[in-house]
C-alpha cells in the first residue's frame, strides 16, 4: 500500500542549488499568479505622491502640502481599489506597511512587498545618487512583519565608479542579509542622469539601454526577482532596434525579470510591457503608469469611478498580457511545474535548516 504519488521524486537540494530555500521559494509562490507568471502592483512611492496629494489640495484651494494622516489614506484607497487584481502589492514602511496591515485592505491572498531604500539620497561629486536604506528599517524588521519580500533600489550607472562601488557594495550586503533571514529580494536598478543631464537630454538617451543591459549583467545574480526599466526609447529608436535591446536584457539576466513603469503614461506601459513579455519577462511590478490620474480627480466620487472604471482596468488589461505571454518565474531557474511538484525535502533537514 502507497500514499500519493512518489513515483518521480527529486530531492529539495536541486532547488537550494539555485538559491530556492523554503523562505525565498514560499515568498515566489506568495507573490506570483497560478501560472509562475507576476502582476504587482507598486505603492511603495513616497516624494512623487507626497508632490501629487500636494498639487491635488493646490487645485482644491488649499495651499498647503499633504499631511502624514492624508498620505496614507491616499495609499490605502489606492490599494482597495486595485490590490485584489494584482498577484502582490509593493508598500513602503514609513506610511503603508502597517496600516495596509492592519486595515486589512492588502488581501491576505495578495503578496506582501516592502520596499526597503530611502527614498531621499546622498550625491556624488558627479551627481549621482548613492543608495540608502530607510532611517529605522530593515530587512530584519521586514521577516518579522510577515513580508514576502523585500524592494531594493540601487540607481546605478557603470561608467561611474564612485556610485558604482558603493550602490554595488550595498547591493551586496542586502543580497546576504536577505540570504540569512531567508527573505526574497527583489532588486531595482534604474540609470540616472549625470553632470548635470536631464532624462530628456540626448546623452541620457544615447546611453540608457547599455547602462539598463549593463547594469542587469552585473546585478541580477544579487537577488531572486530582477525589476528592469524598459532598455531604450520609445519613438525614438526603431521598434527592432527596442526588440534588439530587450532580447539582450533577457538573455544576460540571472533570475526572473519583470518590467516597471518609471512613471510613463499607461498607454506607452502597456505597449513596452508587451515588447517584454515577447522577449522573457515573468510580469510587471508597476505604479503610476496604473494610477496616477488619482490625484488629478475633483473629488472623492471622481476618485472612487477613477479607480474602478480606468486604473483597476487597466491593470486587469495587463494582468491578462501577463498571464497569456509571461514566462513563468521557475522557469529562469531551470524547472517546469512538474520538476516542483516532484520536490522532497529528506527526514531530517530541519535540522541543517539555518536559524536559532
């Protein structure tokens, strides 16, 4: 007499291979859809919607800036309208972790995601930002919480060598705490303007999809789920040279891949997450490009129709885009669905399992 099916058994050790240990593979699992493939949504922002809410009370007659209180009720309706369409949610700890939490409006389907940086940054000489962690945060705090993963972001340019180093060396020691807390790490890497550039000049332009490709050979190996900006321009290089970019990104990043937003209109989002589902993202992690006409709306009902008619849409469009292109996140790591479902752990291996 036998018990299930044991027949095609392989030992939990192929998935500590890849750096899948019981913490980090429950945070994927947690995070992800059904199918392997990921649909997150990110509310982790705190300067751009400080500066919104800000325009939005402006508009309303009210010259002042948004309140602590305000910020997070903004965060929190946001969330309820669109949290239940999305396989996880990206928040910040400083006004939407623990309210998400304790409100209830993040689902306990939906995976939870705390964004670990500060979003305010030291400069170089050359005026390139230097990552920070957030003042009374970490990774440590974030297990305890009951996150499924961790944010990081290093904006980092490779031909810039004082913030390269040091963003490169914090990287680093967030990938190994993440490792001894057994915590998923998620890892954001965005280039930046120098020497006085803005994002719309030529020379940021000319040279965006090399530091995006560059900068994912360097990087994506220091964590479990890579969040890539989109590698060039679109309307400005052709849509083979773009196909050309993504197929670089994909074949030179070491772990799943999905594609953020950068703040772009919902419209370019979508055609540049479709261009990267063709070439191998796993999904999208994405904010504003959903959302951000929030604050633009007169009042609370405009709100509440914006949230459910246009925002909550359109992330349901792209969940949908998601799920019938995206490649799964086992897959980065070599397995099918099969190869996991046939995973055993031995007797005894809680004993090897690091911990107190």
């Amino acid at each position: 007499m036998t018990f299930g099916d044991g027949s095609k058994k392989q030992g939990a050790f192929v998935l500590a291979s890849k750096g899948l240990t019981p913490g980090k593979l429950r945070g994927l699992q947690r995070i992800s859809n059904p199918d392997g493939t990921l649909t997150m949504l990110a509310l982790d922002q705190n300067n751009s919607v400080v500066d919104m809410a800000g325009k939005a009370l402006r508009r309303a007659g009210e010259d002042r800036g948004a309140t602590y209180e305000e910020v997070v009720e903004a965060k929190l309706d946001l969330m309820r309208g669109l949290a239940t369409a999305a396989s996880a949610v990206l928040i910040d700890p400083y006004y939407g972790a623990w309210s998400a939490v304790a409100s209830g409006t993040i689902p306990p389907h939906v995976g939870l995601l705390l964004r670990l940086e500060r979003t305010k940054y030291e400069m170089s000489k050359k005026g390139a930002p230097l990552a920070t962690i957030e003042p009374g945060w970490g990774v440590e705090k974030a297990k305890r919480m009951g996150a499924d993963g961790i944010k990081f972001l290093a904006q980092f340019e490779p031909t810039e060598p004082e913030s390269a180093d040091a963003n490169f060396a914090l990287v680093e020691r967030v990938y190994e705490e993440c490792k001894r807390h057994d915590l998923l790490l998620l890892l954001e890497a965005v280039a930046f303007p120098l020497d006085g550039e803005t994002k719309q000049d030529a020379s940021f332009l000319d040279r965006k999809a090399e530091t995006v490709i560059e900068t994912a050979r360097m990087l994506s190996r220091y964590c479990d789920v890579y969040k890539a900006e989109f590698p060039g321009t679109l309307d400005r290089e052709s849509d083979q040279q773009l196909e050309d970019n993504l197929q670089a990104l994909d074949a030179v990043a070491e772990r799943p891949w999905v594609l953020l937003s950068a703040g772009v209109d919902y419209d370019q989002y979508l055609e540049q997450v479709e261009m990267a589902l063709r070439a191998g993202a796993s999904g999208v992690l994405g904010g504003r490009a959903f959302w951000k006409e929030y604050f633009q709306q007169a009042d609370a009902p405009a709100r509440a129709s914006f949230l459910t008619d246009v925002a909550r849409r359109r992330l349901v469009d792209v969940d949908a885009q998601v799920r019938a292109h995206g490649s799964p996140w086992f897959a980065r790591y070599g397995f099918t669905r099969e190869d996991l479902n046939a995973v055993r752990a031995i007797e005894g291996w809680h004993f090897r399992y690091p911990g107190a």
